[in-house]
C-alpha cells in the first residue's frame, strides 16, 4: 500500500503528512486462521459459528499504510528483549506453522539488531506495544510493530538477514520518524539503507562498510534530485525517473551514499550525533515508550541538525548532492610534483568539499576552499579519495 495507496482499502487522506491518530482493527476470520494487525492485542471473539474475532489496537499515530493486518494459520511465538532504555520489549513473531521451529532463530537475531539501533539511533520506539514479525508471503514491509516477514530465513554466511535488518530499521526511519511529503521519502530508505552499511561497520568493520558502500555506488542513476523541492507522489520518487517502471530509485542507494559523504565531511562524532538526533531530538523523547515521540520531518530538519551538530554551514552540500541531479566532478591535474583539484557543479553550485589523497601510503585531506585545491608531492602520483568516501562523477 505504500506506493499504491491505502485508499485502495479504506477511505483514507492518503498523504504521509496525514497519520490517524490511533488505528483499530477489528478482523473476523474462519477457524484456524488467526489475524495480526498494528500495536496491541485487545483480544480474541470466539463468535461460536468457526469463526473468531482479533482486536487489534495502535494507540498512537501511525502511516496509513501500516494499517495492514494478515490472517494465516500463524503460531505465536513470544520472547522479549531488554531495551538499551531500561525495561523490555515483548516480541511477538506470528510464524507459519512449517517454519514454527525456524522462528527462534530469527528472533535470536533481531535482538542483535534491537542492539545496533539502540545504539546508534536510541530506544525502539514502541517498547510498550510490542515488537512484532508476521510471516507473509510477499517479501516484506516495515508495517509498525508488525514488520512483514518474508525471506524465508534466508541468512547470510554471517547469520544476518538483511531483509529483517532492514525492515525492522524502518520503526525508527519511517515509523518514529516520517517523512512529511514523500519528497522527502529519502529520510525512510536512504537512512535506512546507510544503517544496513553501518551494520557491516557494526559487525566486521571498518574495510566492510567501506566495501558495502562502494557495491551501492553501481546502482545510482542521478535522473531526478534525491530530495526534490517540490511534492511528491510516492512512486514519483520511490521508482527510478524517468518512466516510474523499476523500483529502487535513487532515494535509495545514492541517499546512502550522501549520509556516507557527510559522515567523511564532518566527522564521525558529529555524524553520529546528528543521526541520533533525527531520530530523537531529546532525551525526553527517548523515555517515551508508546510511539508518542513519532514525528514528522523534512530533509530541511535533517539540514538544521546536522548544522547544529557539525558547527558547519552545509546548505551547498545538500544543494548539491540532495537538490538537484547531477553529481559533482572532480577535475585532477597532475604536474610535476602538484596536484591540483578542482570541482565542477552544474550551473557553478558551490561545492568546497574536501578530497583525501594518499601519498607513500599516509593519507592527508586537501582543503577545497572556492572548489579548489593543491597538494604538492614527491615520487608516484597521488591516489585521490583512496578508501572512497566523496560521491562523485565517475571519470
Ligand atoms: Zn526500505
């Protein structure tokens, strides 16, 4: 329903900007079906006639298109996990009765993820509704506290399940935090995928999300801005320009690799920080435990944070990279004994961005003041940007 419309269900503003308050579904089923919506379970009618009745409560705002719920004949399996906040989580995975005895692991494995959020960008935010996995036939969605799951659990040699690692993620970058207009639609899947890298930083280090970085650098496009100015339609932005047909537009891996570009332009403790505070921009918010704290934002108020977080002005850095299509250039000269570099922006757009060079194998930053810069040297040409941090035109 994300990109189709939840209007397509119920009659519904079908606009991001819009949650309802709250959400209640009330679902009938035939014996031995069981249905799973968002939030709580208020509880099950045994109608007396084969049939049974599933409440369901969302007490808080919530995305129209997590207004979802799925029957099968699920086992419940629960377990819970505590919160980096204090407290627990109860965790409720609905699992198809052939992969009931499958189900721990997978569960096992999304409390290392609980983990890796909370360390990165603070609590879950539905600690007291619950976190919850269905099984479904389809791939799978970010559907608040009952992310649809279905990869089959399928894992990787290192035991991760990318699918679930990246839909669980979307409680904190699409469902705490929502984009205003789908425009912005890059805060849900361009942070999200950034946070699936970073879990391979998490895991294996450095050289591996340096490495899983550079395998999203093939996939971008650049046919339309990443965060236009103007609104969207969700598919306008969610698909590739310019004819909307295949998925994974640029929100996607190019949004990933801009946070990664920022990440290298201000440093890690003020990237991280500025992460953090997308997600909660208080302590306070972080003790809230329903998903009262949700929000709505705009690629503007990740501008403003990461402002405040650096101390650095970066309007030319989202004007750039964000704004408009095109990537930056890099123009490299080469004489003897200087490097000069030199950026080149569509229509002139400042771009002071820094560039790592590495000479006899020690890396040094060249400053790019007015979108240039020099470095002298001596023996074999220097390497530019060598571990890949600058998104930019390929030669
Ligand atoms: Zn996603």
């Amino acid at each position: 329903m994300q990109n189709d419309g939840a209007d397509l269900m119920f009659p519904v503003k079908d606009h991001p900007s819009d949650k309802p308050s709250w959400a209640a579904m009330h679902i009938t089923v035939p014996d031995p079906l069981v249905a799973v919506g968002p939030g709580k379970s208020r509880g099950v009618t045994r109608n007396g006639n084969g049939t049974a009745t599933y409440h369901w409560k969302m007490s808080v705002p919530v995305a129209n298109y997590s207004i979802v719920f799925n029957a099968a004949p699920y086992r419940l399996i629960q377990d819970r996990v505590r919160s980096v906040a204090g407290g627990t989580i109860p965790i409720r995975f609905y699992v198809l009765p052939e992969d009931f005895a499958k189900g721990p692991s997978l569960i096992a494995e999304t409390k290392k993820y609980v983990a890796f959020y909370e360390k990165y960008i603070g609590p879950y935010p539905f600690r007291k509704e619950k976190l919850g996995i269905v099984e479904t036939p389809h791939l799978g969605m970010e559907h608040s506290t009952a992310i649809a799951y279905g990869n089959k659990f399928r894992y990787n040699a290192d035991g991760m399940d990318w699918l679930m690692l990246h839909e669980f993620g979307h409680e904190w970058w699409a469902n705490l935090v929502t984009c205003a207009d789908w425009k912005d639609f890059w805060i849900h899947e361009g942070f999200q995928s950034y946070m699936d890298s970073l879990y391979q930083e998490h895991l294996h280090g450095k050289e591996a999300y340096l490495q899983s970085m550079a395998g999203r650098r093939r996939g971008i496009q650049n046919k339309q801005a990443v965060a236009p100015r103007e609104a969207r339609a969700s598919y306008e932005i969610y698909m590739q320009a310019p004819d909307f047909e295949k998925g994974d537009g640029d929100i996607y891996a190019k949004g990933a690799l801009i946070l990664h570009s920022l990440r290298y332009l201000v440093g890690d403790e003020a990237f991280f920080k500025s992460l953090r505070h997308m997600a909660y921009p208080t302590k306070a918010m972080e003790a809230i435990t329903d998903g009262r704290q949700e929000r709505l934002v705009t690629t503007d108020d990740f501008l403003t944070i990461a402002e405040l977080d650096s101390g650095q002005n970066l309007d030319w850095f989202f004007e750039v990279y964000l704004r408009q299509p095109h990537l930056p250039k890099l123009v490299v000269e080469t004489l003897a004994g200087e490097m000069r570099l030199r950026w080149e922006t569509p229509g002139d757009l400042a771009f002071p961005m820094p560039v790592d060079v590495e000479i006899d194998g020690k890396i040094r930053r060249v400053e790019m003041a007015g979108g240039s810069g020099s470095i002298r040297f001596t023996g074999g040409a220097p390497k530019v940007d060598p571990q890949g941090w600058i998104l930019k035109a390929a030669d």
